[in-house]
C-alpha cells in the first residue's frame, strides 16, 4: 500500500486530513525493531555523543572554553570562575536509561486517559515547565525526571526573577527531584535569566538540579535533523528530547506529539493541552518533525501514542 510518505516528498507536507487517516490505518499495531533503535542509538552517538555531551559539565566544559551560542551567529562566553562552579561535574544520569516517556504537550493529550501509561515509564522527560495540576494528571501523569525550561518562560511567567522567587521556587516542586534543562547558551539574552533560575533553586535548597543544554550538543542535534529533511530555524524543543531519548534510552515512548488542528475524530484539537496559544509561525517545523517522527514509529524504533491510553 503506497503512504503518504511516499506519495509526498518529505518537503511537501501532507495536509492534515491525509495524517489523520495515515494514523488511523496503522491503528494501534506496532512492533517494537531492536535493530532500528540501535541503529539510531549508534547514528546519534556518531554525530552528536549525547552521553558525553547533552549538558555543560565541568568535564566537557572546563575553565577557559569558549561556548558558542547555537541559536545565534558570533556570539560565544567564555568559562569563567563566574559559571564554571554552577556547572554539574559530569552526565549525572544512570545509563542505560531503560524505559524512557518523552511527552510533548500537544492538545491530543486532552483526555487522552495516556497519564498512568506515562507514570509507568522509569524515566519521564517533558517539554517546558508543562502544568501537572490536578485536572491534567489522568491525561499527562505526575512523575518526571528531566523537564526542559526555556529562558523566555522565566521571562514572561516570572518575571524575569527579578522581583520574587518564591512563586518560581514553588511551582517548580510540581517536578519533584527532577533535573531541569535550560538552554542557557542558545540565545545570548537567556543567559542572564537562567543563571538567576539556577541561583534561585539553589538558594532555596531545591531538589531540583540545573542541568545547561549543550550548545554544541544543540547544534550538532539540529544538523543531524537537518540533513534528514528537517528545514526548521530551529528544532522543537520535543524533537531534542527525543533525540536525547534514543540516545541514551533501551525504549522510547513519544506522548503529546501532535501538531495539527483536528484529531482522530476529526474534531479540533487545541496546540497545547492547557492552552491554545500558536507558535510563531516560521520557528519551528512540527509537521515536518512530525512526519520523522512517524517515519520512526512505523520502523519500529520508537513508539508514538496519539489516541487514547488504553
Ligand atoms: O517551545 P516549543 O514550541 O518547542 O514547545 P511546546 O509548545 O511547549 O511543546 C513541547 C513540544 O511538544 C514541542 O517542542 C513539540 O515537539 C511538541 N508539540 C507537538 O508535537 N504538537 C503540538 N501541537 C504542540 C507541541
């Protein structure tokens, strides 16, 4: 049976009508590929060394070196006795993660019923300081291990944590003793902010643990996604976690990604399962991450859930 993927070229995207029925004629059969997940366990290894890499560590980023932003053209900061002392010594996770749940925070979740399935995995990474409160737990779970934060929330929820702490400290025991992941050397302005939210969660004792995304490990990442098709300015926050995810993880299991306006029943489906607020535009690519995404599922190499949990 010719799919879409073959029908279109990658850079002609399907329209949303022709996923919705790709997905419903795959249903819910799917087989796990030992070989397809080492594979891209080695191509990632090969191009990007997410064990070595994914965070700034002491060992990989000693005094004097010079960080180049990944999200910005000729600007770099150098390791210093100002940022050297904040970074961890080496990757701090036990690997090999074994069963790993990477949840993006598309609107399919919504009643999805996907948030046991998604406590059951023995490491947990979501996208963005996602809301966990009570009226989402059945659909997204509780547990976490590893949550992304972009500098641009600390910005618009927090102030900038230039007034307060506290209402930043408190929300984020909503993650437990998880390890929060910001991207501090991206984006030249996010540097400041994410330096302040390592201070702020250190000085109140947190459990949390600040991890910094590696900017080499960033830009190796979207280079690899791009040779594969995918033409974005810059990937998706979901897409590099689960890069990570394959990297270091036995089984991977995606939640929440779903960047199209209806469902599979055809009934609109909100951008985020707690708000519908859009992307700008031209970022990011998430159809066209989508469709790699699917490419994977259907190979066997990482499993994709879109409907309901059973
Ligand atoms: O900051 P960003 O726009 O990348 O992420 P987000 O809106 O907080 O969502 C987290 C991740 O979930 C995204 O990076 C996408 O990979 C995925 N997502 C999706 O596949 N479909 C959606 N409708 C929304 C998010």
């Amino acid at each position: 049976v010719l799919c879409w993927f073959y029908i279109f070229p990658v850079y002609r995207l399907p329209r949303d009508k022709d996923i919705v029925e790709e997905v419903l004629r795959q249903g819910d059969a799917w087989q796990k590929n030992q070989t397809g997940i080492d594979l891209y366990r080695k191509l990632l290894t090969d191009c990007c060394d997410p064990r070595r890499m994914f965070a700034v560590t002491k060992e990989n980023s000693p005094m004097g070196k010079v960080l180049w932003y990944d999200g910005e053209f000729y600007h770099s900061r150098t390791v210093t006795n100002d940022t050297y002392p904040l970074f961890v010594q080496d990757n701090p996770l036990q690997l090999p993660l074994k069963r790993c749940a990477v949840v993006g925070n598309s609107g399919i979740l919504r009643h999805s019923q996907c948030g046991h399935d998604i406590d059951q995995a023995d490491f947990i990474m979501r996208c963005n300081l996602p809301p966990l409160s009570k009226e989402y737990v059945e659909d997204v779970g509780t547990r976490s291990h590893l949550v992304t934060a972009n500098p641009s929330i600390i910005e618009k929820r927090f102030q900038n944590l230039l007034w307060s702490r506290k209402a930043f400290v408190d929300s984020m025991k909503a993650y437990g003793s998880s390890y929060i992941y910001m991207p501090a050397f991206s984006m030249k302005p996010g540097t400041e902010p994410s330096l302040r939210a390592y201070y702020a969660l250190a000085d109140a004792s947190s459990n949390l643990t600040m991890l910094f995304a590696n900017p080499d490990f960033l830009a190796t990442v979207g280079k690899f996604w791009k040779a594969r098709g995918v033409h974005a300015r810059r990937l998706s926050t979901g897409l590099f976690l689960v890069s990570l995810a394959l990297g270091l993880c036995e089984e991977v299991t995606a939640y929440g990604f779903w960047p199209f306006s209806v469902g599979l029943d055809e009934r609109p489906v909100s951008h985020h399962y707690y708000d519908n607020i859009l992307p700008y535009k031209w970022f990011h690519a998430m159809p066209e991450e989508f469709v790699q995404l699917w490419h994977l599922h259907k190979s066997g190499t990482l499993r994709m859930r879109l409907g309901h949990c059973p």
